[in-house]
C-alpha cells in the first residue's frame, strides 16, 4: 500500500486547463490559526512557513488559498509567498474571491461583480504574481451567477486570470458559468458522510466534462470552519485498523476513488498531519469497503 511513502503524486494527477496537478493537493486555511479565521490560537509562523515548504518538497503542486484566508496575526498569502517564492514552475496557486473580510476580521457584504477585479488584484499582489492561474468564484446564492462569473470572464479576456473555477454550485449554476466561459473545477462541499443535496448530479457531470471536482471539508465534520474534527462511524475506524491506516487517511482515500477527477485539498498546520494527508494518497479501498463506506452519509441542503 505504501502508507510509509510521503509522495503527493501516489495518486495520480489530473487537469486545471492546461496545467497538470497531482490530485493530492493542500488547503491553506488552516495555516493561520490553530481553527480558521480569528478562531482558535495564531499558529507559529515558522512553523507554517516548514509545512508549506515540506507539502511542495512531497509533490503538491496545487494549493487552495484566499486573501480572506487571514486571522489576527497571520494571512495564509503572505505565508505562501514567503515560503515558496520564487514559485516552483509546476505550482498552481488557486485563490477564491467572492466572501470579503474587513480589517477587523469580520464579515462583510459580498463582493458585487464590479468589485471582484480587486479582490483578484489583491490575491495577485499579496502571492507576489502577475497573474492568477486559477481563480474559483465562491457562490452564496441558489440562483444566476452569470454577473459575477462575467466579470471574472472578462478579467480572463484581459490576461489577469488564466483559467476560472466555481465553487458552492449546483448543476444548473455550472451549467450557465459553462455558457460564458470555460470552467476547469468546481469546489464544493463532499465528504464521506455529509454530501449537500444534488452534490452527486455535480460530481457526475465534473466528471462527464472532464472538469476536476475538488471537495472541501473532506476529512472535518459539522464543524467545519471552527476546526473541529470529524467524528468517525465504526466502519471507518474498523477499516482504517485493517489498512493500519488512520480514519482520516479512509475519509481521504474514499474521496480519491470517487472518481478519477476528484482532487483533495486537505490543510493543516502540522507537519505529522501533512505527511499522513499526502500518504493517504497511496491508501487503496476495495469495492466492498467502498460500498460500505457509501452508505454512511446524510442528505444535506443544497449549495448556496
């Protein structure tokens, strides 16, 4: 199985557009504090700085970031250009913009399209870049998003972004960014045992179009931004024993096999954790776990 072995490409690779990723890749929002946001305790830099640093020497070459990913003392950028630039050639830094943050750290009123160019503009300037690989558009609503997925299309025409993404979607939303420019992933929320109503429709169509389909809260539970870890049914654990695997490495393993195109993104700031997340890149289910596992899920609401 190679669970020994701390190699992000283990699990393959796929496609952004033109720019191949291993499909094991790293979350950067957990890098500012010991929970997300203003929560928890600010974590130490250089510590921060060393896991960075370490994922890419593993292979990761996709990274999952935003200008609003920052807590009191730290912004999850800024630590990514410190630890990594100059940028290795191979790297792709995905940034989402959308959700906007004020400076004392609370939420504020979403980013109206005409405003999007900026938030793109301060992820270029904060990662020390001259253009974005990859943007996602981060979605709150269930009905048109063709304003906002425009402008970012029109920053694309203007060679600021190179390929978009759309994150928190449903089939319908995909549907219409598809219709004004070409989507390369789709970020939204799927995990073993919590999977938003119409999340498989997305997964499927990802997965008929060639698009990556890149869960977030893969391994957390219902706590999601504040940290708190999943709690793990039997089978997860009884599988996990019989891998000699942890349950998080089965919760990750599970989403790989989900399909060819499914990418994982799991953070942390430690370092024991990175290297258990890019092993479980190697970690192999059979058919009868899987389908054990697939039965242990809830029907949530729908994206939005």
């Amino acid at each position: 199985m190679g669970l020994n072995s701390v190699a992000a490409g283990a699990a393959g690779t796929w496609e952004l557009g033109d720019l191949t990723v291993n499909r094991l890749g790293f979350g950067a929002m957990r890098l500012t504090g010991s929970a997300a946001f203003h929560l928890g305790v600010p974590r130490d830099r250089g510590r921060s700085i060393a896991v960075l640093r370490r994922a890419v020497e593993w292979g990761v070459n996709h990274i999952d970031t935003a200008a609003f990913y920052f807590s009191a003392l730290r912004s999850a950028n800024e630590l990514i250009n410190r630890a990594l630039a100059p940028y290795p050639d191979d790297l792709v830094i995905v940034p989402k913009v959308g959700p906007r943050r004020d400076e004392s750290g609370a939420w504020a009123t979403w980013a109206t399209p005409e405003e999007l160019r900026g938030q793109v503009e301060e992820n270029i300037r904060q990662l020390g870049l001259d253009h974005l690989d990859v943007v996602n558009l981060r979605v709150n609503r269930t009905g048109s998003i063709a304003e906002h997925f425009g402008a970012l299309a029109d920053l694309r025409e203007q060679g600021l972004v190179r390929h978009l993404g759309v994150s928190n979607v449903s089939a319908k939303q995909l549907a219409e960014a598809q219709g004004i420019a070409p989507v390369v992933c789709v970020q939204n929320r799927y995990g073993l045992d919590v999977r938003p109503a119409g999340s498989e429709e997305v997964l499927r169509v990802c997965g008929e179009q060639g698009i990556a389909f890149v869960p977030f809260f893969a391994i957390a539970g219902e706590g999601r931004e504040q940290g708190a870890s999943a709690t793990h049914d039997d089978a997860v654990t009884e599988i996990a024993r019989t891998h000699g695997a942890s349950p998080a490495q089965v919760r990750l393993a599970w989403t790989l096999q989900r399909g060819p195109h499914v990418l994982a993104i799991p953070g942390t700031g430690d370092p024991a954790h990175l290297a258990e997340n890019i092993a479980a890149g190697a970690l192999r289910l059979s058919g009868a776990e899987l389908a054990r596992l697939d039965s242990l899920h809830s029907v949530g609401c729908s994206p939005g």
